[in-house]
C-alpha cells in the first residue's frame, strides 16, 4: 500500500468505542430538560428518545448496508457519488466540512466549556478560550498517530458508561416520584411540530452514528465489522438513554427538571451521591464530551481526505497529504478545526446543535433511498450483509427523517433557509474546481 494511503488498522473494539464514544457526548446530559419541556409529559418525552433511538438504529443499519458494498474511507460522500453521481456527491461532503462537522465540534466545545468554567469558578469570558484550547488540544493528539486516537477513544468511552449506569441504578432504586405519567403543571408545548422538535432534540444526542463510515477504508474487515458495531452500539446507546432519562423522572418532579434545565442530571447526581458526586458527574461528563469530541476529530476530516482524494476541492494535493510516520491526513484535520474554530466565534452551541441535524438528515433521506436503488442496481449478487426486515427497516428510516425536515422547517424557517443556501454555495464551486473536465 502506498506510503500516502491511510492504512486499515482499527478493529472491533475501536469500532464500538466510536460509534458509542462519538454518540454518547453532551446530549444525554443536557437534553433531558429540553425534550420534555417540547412535549410537556415524561411519557412523551420518553416516546420521543425512544423514536429518536429506533429512527436511529433504522438509519444506521440501513447504512451498514451501503457501507458494506463501498467500504471506503469518506461515508456519505463517498455513497451520494456513486448513488447519484459527482455532483449530490460533492454537495454532500461540502455539507459536512463546511455546516456539520465544524457545527458538531463547535457545540461540543461549547458544551465542554461551560462546565469547565462552572468547575473552575472561573468568569464566562474564559468559554470560547477554554472550548478553542480544548479542541485544539484534540486536534493534536489525533495528529500524532491514529493509535492515540483511538486508544483515548476507547478508554473515554468506558469512563463514560460509570457515571451512566451509576444515574441509572442508583435513581432507580431510591427515586420516590411516579416516572411514567408526570405533567408540566404549565405546558411549554404550543406548536404542533412539536413532537417532531422534541426527537430532533434527541437526534442531537444520538448524533455521531454514521461516523465510522468516515473511517470504513481503515477498519480490518468493514465487510463484517461496520453491521456488527452498528447494531450493538446503537443498542447500547438507545438502552443508556432511556433508561437514564427514566431515572431522572425516577428522581425529580417534571416541573423541577424544567426549572434545572441542563443542570438536571448534576442536579440528581447531587441528590444520589452528595456535593462529592455532583462534581464527580461533572468530571465525568467532561469524559465524556473530550471522548465525543476526540471521535468527530477523528472522523470528519476523513471527508476532506476522501474528497481531496478525488479532486474535488481546491488544493486536493495538499489535502490528501498523511504523514508517513503518523498515518493521519494531518492537513485535513487543520482545516476542519478552522472552521470549527470560526463557529465557536460566532454561534452559540443550542443553535449549532439543532441546525447540523437538520443538515445531515437532508442528505440522510437521500442515502436512505440509495437502498432500493443499488438493491435494483445489484440484482442477484450476494450481499455480505443485508438491512434486516426489509423493506420496512429503510422505510421507517426515510419517514422517520422526513417527518424530522418538516419539523425542523415548521419550527425555524430562516434558519433552514440558511443552511440550504449555504450547502447550494457548494454548486459554483464545484463548477469552478470542475471547469476543465
């Protein structure tokens, strides 16, 4: 294999820990509060985590699919060019280094840095300093060798799964409220969309499930592994989800999740296990967002190789470079913390949260449908692994995202309009890089 070519090294275990250490971040701990308060009810509010979970798991094993057939580094870009052709391929990788990626890793930065500056005592003025430091020290770590990478990502994630299962015994067993059947005494919920805004929430903490498809040229056997770690992982996660999210109903009255917010879970956290416990939680959801945010780093630059490996974007010889001693596309990981960078400058992390699903989940249906058609493409070759309960697993995955885009468009139409115009930015450059073909 060529010196310039990154290298199939990852296995199974890496495999899990970035499906489950890049979903598993900042979400499961600040969205709980923001779910609820869109449905107004705990049994809601829990039918929206867990649609949120089956929409996933929908998704993810639909894309096993694809991915099994076009093993290669560069996921969804690398699917939208060979589905649909060059230009909806372009238009996709454009999305996710330009709005998704450096959206993804800003927030989380974000996340990091707010409760870093709570932990310190220090002044807000420190958040966007901490959260640039923070990802760039990332950004480092990722550039020295891929094996550091996916060693810390390995050992965040099972850092991350303590404080979760703690939550979950522990607030099952000595929570006094009534979980199931919880009212806001003054519901939040005035729009019909709302439902649809609440899974979108969730879809922020289940994020990160399509991103070892980035990385599907360096795993050992992608054939085998990309369904194996997609399914259990997702599992994995949707179980931790619910069953946290149960466990703090189990705990706090609904209003007084409403009133706490994001500090719900350190709040209950505190009512388990002391002030002791609280700040512990703290320590482990800092874990846990640095193992989220070390997966996106990891990952999303896997695009601009993949894309600059195809010339299609300026400078795609620089790009493409991977250190020979290090085998990572250290350039292409500068570039994706750029931008990042420049969106922690400018936006707020809830709305770079909401705005990079909707994005995704844009392109996502389009993948989705990608399905049948190399299913048709593909007639009578055997398949090394095929979506389960077809065609109804892909189906639920389409409607499911659909029925996300309406929402999110019922809910912020300037915001929408924005980011398609953003993505649609990506067509003259594509004709500008293209002119000579």
């Amino acid at each position: 294999m060529k010196e310039n070519e990154l290298k199939p090294t990852l296995g199974i275990w890496s495999a899990l820990a970035l499906i489950i250490g890049t979903i598993i971040g900042s979400g499961v701990f600040f969205k709980p509060a923001s779910v609820l308060g869109e449905v107004g009810s705990a049994n809601m509010a829990l039918a929206a985590w867990a649609a949120g979970g089956i929409l996933t798991i929908a998704a993810g094993l639909t894309i096993a699919e694809i991915g099994t057939q076009l093993p290669y580094t560069g996921g969804l870009y690398i699917y939208m060019s060979h589905i649909y052709g060059k230009v909806w391929g372009f238009l996709a990788g454009w999305m996710q280094i330009i709005i998704y990626g450096p959206a993804i890793i800003a927030s989380l930065s974000l996340y990091l840095a707010v409760l870093m500056v709570h932990f310190f005592g220090l002044g807000d003025q420190w958040q966007i300093p901490i959260a640039i430091i923070a990802a760039v020290g990332v950004m480092f770590l990722n550039m020295l060798n891929k094996r550091y990478g996916a060693s810390a990502q390995i050992i965040t994630t099972v850092c991350k799964l303590v404080p979760i299962a703690a939550i979950i015994v522990f607030g099952l067993i000595q929570g006094d409220e009534a979980a199931l059947g919880q009212v806001l005494t003054q519901a939040t919920s005035t729009t019909t969309g709302s439902f649809g805004v609440a899974i979108l929430a969730t879809l922020y903490a289940y994020d990160g499930w399509i991103l070892l498809s980035n990385m599907a040229g360096e795993l050992k056997n992608p054939q085998k592994l990309l369904p194996r770690a997609m399914t259990i992982g997702l599992l994995v996660v949707m179980f931790c989800y619910i069953m946290i999210n149960l466990a703090i109903y189990k705990m706090l009255p609904a209003d007084t999740i409403i009133a706490e917010g994001e500090k719900a879970a350190p709040f209950v956290a505190t009512m388990l296990f002391g002030d002791i416990g609280g700040k512990l939680l703290n320590i482990a959801i800092i874990i846990s967002i640095l193992g989220c945010l070390n997966g996106k780093i990891m990952t999303f630059p896997r695009i601009v190789y993949a894309m600059a490996k195809e010339n299609d974007l300026p400078f795609s010889k620089q790009l493409a470079y991977v250190h020979p001693k290090a085998n990572t596309p250290i350039v292409s990981i500068g570039i994706i913390m750029l931008f990042s960078i420049i969106m922690m400058l400018f936006f707020d992390a809830d709305y770079l949260s909401v705005i990079c699903i909707f994005v995704i989940y844009l392109f996502y249906v389009f993948a989705f449908i990608g399905v049948f058609i190399m299913r048709k493409r593909n007639k009578g070759v055997k398949l090394s692994y095929r979506v389960p309960l077809y065609p109804f697993t892909p189906i639920v995955a389409i409607l499911g995202s659909v029925y996300i885009i309406w929402s999110q468009v019922a809910a912020d139409l300037v915001g929408v309009a924005i980011s398609i115009g953003i993505v649609l930015i990506g067509l003259p450059l594509y004709w500008l890089i293209h002119r000579k073909d």
